[in-house]
C-alpha cells in the first residue's frame, strides 16, 4: 500500500472519532505479512510452528481464535 493510501485512511479514521490503537490496527491490516511474525498480535511466531508450516500467518494462540471464535468468548 503507498503512502497516499495510508494517509487517506488514517484520516478517515481519525475523522471518525476512533482510537489511535484502532487506527494502528488497520494500517497493520492493510500493510504486506511480514514473514514470521503474526498477522494478528505482531508477535514472533514459534520456530516449530515455521518449521513446519513456513507460509503460516499467525501464531498458535492466534490461529486457534481465528478458527474456534467461540472458544476465547
């Protein structure tokens, strides 16, 4: 994403009242997968977890709530 498009979101968002965390959180969406690191917290995926599945976008934490939602509420 360029950096006209992050700018034309972030104000968007910020013209809609909503949190610096949440603004902060759609730039993250909309940025490139940094590889090994989780799409959703950010954190450091486990080297076992890229061992054995190299392309995998979130960490085991994550993947399970993304999977199972009913099973963090």
């Amino acid at each position: 994403m360029g950096e006209r498009k992050r700018k034309v979101l972030k104000a968007l968002v910020t013209e809609q009242g909503l949190a610096d965390v949440q603004t902060a959180r759609i730039l993250q969406l909309t940025q490139p997968h940094r590889r090994g690191y989780c799409r959703d917290c950010g954190e450091k995926i486990a080297a076992a977890r890229m061992d054995i599945n190299p392309d995998a976008l979130r960490c085991l934490s994550c993947q399970v709530a993304y999977e199972q939602p009913e099973a963090i509420a």
